[in-house]
C-alpha cells in the first residue's frame, strides 16, 4: 500500500512538472535507475538484437517497442518508467522500422508488427523484397522469441509507436473510412491531435482513455483485419493490450498519455 502510495505521489509531480514546462519532459531525481539486457536472436545468417529495460522489481505492465525508428515513445515511456517502474522490450535496428536479414547470401526484409500469424509474416516479406520457406520460417522463429518476453502473469502489454502527421490518425477509424471495420467504436476529440490515438483491444481501457479526453480506439477483435500484427495477435488469444501512438516528436502528450495509461493499470491492479 505504501509502496502504491509514493507511486502516486511520483505521477502526480511528474503530471505537474509537464504541465508547467509543457516544452519538454522535467524529470527530476528519477526514482529507478534501469538495468539493460541485450539478446542477440538469431535470424538466418544475421542476428537482431533486443534490449529489456528494467526500472525497478517487474510489476505487471510490459512495453515493447517494435518499430526502432519510433523513438519519441521510447523516450517518454522511459522518462516516466524512471519513476513508475516497469519494463520495456525494445527491438533495436538501426532507428529503421523494417528489419533487414540475410539466408544463405539472399536479403529479406519484414515488417515486425507484421510477424504474429503465418499469413502476416508471409505478406511483410512479400511487400518487403523476397520471401522463401526459410525466410518465413526464420521471421516466425524470431516472432516466437519476442511473444516469449510476455509471460502470462502479464496483466497488460503497453505498444510504444509514433506515426507521421495524418498519416494514419483517429480519422483511419471513423464512418467510411479505411480502417473502420477494424473498430469497434472510436472516441475523437477536437481538442487533441488526430494523430494521438489509445488503441486498444480492451473496452474498460479504452473507455477510461476516452474518458480521460484522448482519441481512443477499441478493437473489434473478431472482425479486424488479420493483418500479424501484435494488437491482432492480442485480441485473437484474449491478451489486454494497448498502444500509446503519438506524432514523431511530441513527447510531452506522450509522456502524459503513458501516465494517464499507468494511473489506469496501477489502480486496477490495487483492485486485484
Ligand atoms: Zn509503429
């Protein structure tokens, strides 16, 4: 309890440290310093590497960042994890988001949001260059390793991305169009950028990160498109997760939205 006490204290500095600088993240005296792992998984001739990021004891709440070009989340997620704790999976590729391999000489490339189901793992490869039995089965392997990092204790898995202005946005969702056959319902506000999204496959999350005022998105996991990529993966075999995705470069509404998220885990947790 007294633990759950001080960890509320923290966020609460935190969300009045952002509020006034409101420029850039003011931190201080981060509570936990994390210890870094580096995981050499072999892919065919090539070998990716895996960082696991630890602040503090495991508590239930994993991050994995698959996409290593998307570094503002990165950057806000361990600011805050400083002083929550919590652990994060980062895929380390040279800040690029499609990841290079090579078999026997030949180069494959794939797309690892794309990597959870046989069907998304054959058209990333496809999409990306080359495909081959050994490539698809070197991409599942190394697919396998990363749903390992996840263990069932996990009581929620946090996806760390960013995305480029209007690209894809709380828009991608709304009546007629392109993805709207992927949500279940869609919580949009004039207040926020479009392009600052909650995207969940849990309905109790995302309706508390509507309620909070963010863009929130709640997957229909039955008919979204089956497309490998991890909130699919997730909603197929019940696993709650959700995906704090921002602009490149704001890492302020980042940082807020990751600790209105952990604020949300944390008392659920106390419920427990
Ligand atoms: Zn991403």
């Amino acid at each position: 309890m007294k633990k759950i006490l001080i960890l509320f204290i923290f966020l609460a500095q935190n969300l009045f440290s952002l509020a006034q600088s409101n420029e850039s993240l003011v931190i201080s005296q981060p509570f936990y310093v994390p210890t870094i792992e580096t995981i050499e998984h072999p892919i065919g001739d090539s070998k990716i590497k895996v960082k696991i990021y630890q602040y503090g004891e495991p508590n239930h709440i994993l991050c994995i960042n698959l996409h290593a070009n998307e570094t503002t989340s990165v950057n806000a997620a361990t600011a805050v994890l400083a002083n929550t704790g919590g652990t994060i999976v980062r895929v380390m590729n040279n800040e690029q988001r499609v990841i290079p391999f090579k078999i026997n000489g030949v180069r494959y490339r794939f797309d690892p949001n794309r990597i959870f189901s046989d069907v998304g793992i054959q058209q990333t490869l496809r999409e990306n260059g080359r495909i081959s039995a050994a490539a698809i089965k070197a991409v599942d392997q190394f697919a396998k390793s990363l749903l390992a990092y996840f263990p069932d204790s996990i009581s929620c898995i946090v996806a760390l991305h960013n995305n480029t202005n209007e690209a894809y946005s709380v828009k991608s969702y709304l009546p007629g169009s392109r993805r709207e056959k992927d949500a279940k319902a869609v919580a949009s506000f004039a207040s926020q950028d479009v392009d600052d999204i909650a995207f969940t496959t849990d309905s109790l999350l995302y309706k508390k990160m509507a309620d909070c005022g963010y863009n929130s998105i709640w997957q229909d996991n039955i008919n979204v498109k089956q497309d490998g990529s991890l909130s699919v993966y997730c909603g197929n075999n019940n696993i709650r997760y959700i995906n704090i995705e921002t602009q490149h470069g704001s890492v302020s509404q980042y940082a807020t939205m990751f600790e209105s998220l952990l604020a949300i885990l944390f008392e659920d947790m106390k419920k427990e």
